[in-house]
C-alpha cells in the first residue's frame, strides 16, 4: 500500500481506491466488509505516515461511509471502522 501511494502523486488516486472498497463496505457479507476496513485501515495508516492530506479531500463522504460500520455486528468489523475514522481524524487536524 505505500509503495503505491509514494509512486501515484495524483490527488485523487486515494479517493479512486476507496471508490473500489465502497461495495466491499456495505457488503451484506461481513467477511468481504472486514477484507475491505482492514485495507482502509492500511491506507489511512499510510497516509498519515506519508502526511497525504488527500485523504480528507472527501472527509465527509468517507465519515458518513465509516461511521456505520462501527455498529457491525462482527467486533472486528466495529475495531477497523473505529481505526479508519481515528486515523482520518488525525490526518485532518494536521
């Protein structure tokens, strides 16, 4: 995820990949949305490292996507989404 990240200095490039995840994410298959938050996860992480501030260009479209996935019914499932909004709340107060 950050040797992508580093090589595309598009600005949209994020916004592109969370495109794809977004079926994945509201997926009645809770094994595909956990797929899904755990590459959120791994994205945001690498953003925040990278200080890609492009990952809030659409903060809230992504919140408004996370936020009820911390009600899924599989606690893994809750723990990413919590992750991902934690990091996209970091990355947008710097």
């Amino acid at each position: 995820m950050a040797v992508l990240l580093e090589t595309e200095p598009t600005r949209g490039f994020f916004q592109n990949i969370v495109h794809v995840l977004q079926r994945s994410m509201i997926s009645k298959n809770v094994w595909e949305r956990k797929r899904a938050l755990q590459t959120c996860s791994q994205l945001l992480a690498v953003c925040e490292e990278l200080q890609r501030g492009d990952a809030c260009e659409h903060f809230g479209s992504l919140v408004g996507l996370l936020a009820p996935l911390t009600c899924d019914p599989m606690p893994a499932s809750r723990q990413l989404a919590v992750t991902c909004l934690s990091a996209l709340l970091r990355i947008q107060g710097e």
